[in-house]
C-alpha cells in the first residue's frame, strides 16, 4: 500500500516539474511569466504534499 501512494505522490508532482522546467527555458525571455510558473509549481507541489501526506497518515 505504502508503494501504491509513494507511486501518486511522484505522479502527482509531474505537472509542478514540467512548470519548473518550463519556467528555467524561458526565463531569459520572459521573466514574469517565469516567476507566475515558480509560484503555481510551488503552491501545486504544497498542495501535493498534504494531500499525499494525509493518505500516508490514514495507512
């Protein structure tokens, strides 16, 4: 059971990767939209982490 959620929680902090990648290509170019990705990567990733860490708590 333990694996299943170690297994959500890396695939529910792919959309927070892919915006911080997103976000280092581009931020040369346009740094506001860079700061906009860091911000909602961090807020998803947080967001994350307390659903996930609630479903590891309940186990």
């Amino acid at each position: 059971m333990v694996f299943v959620t170690l297994i959500a929680l890396i695939i529910t902090h792919i959309p927070a990767i892919i915006m911080f990648i997103v976000g280092w290509s581009i931020r040369e170019k346009r740094p506001k939209a860079t700061k906009i990705l860091y911000i909602l990567a961090t807020v998803y990733t947080i967001i994350g982490l307390g659903i996930c860490g609630t479903i590891l708590i309940s186990i």
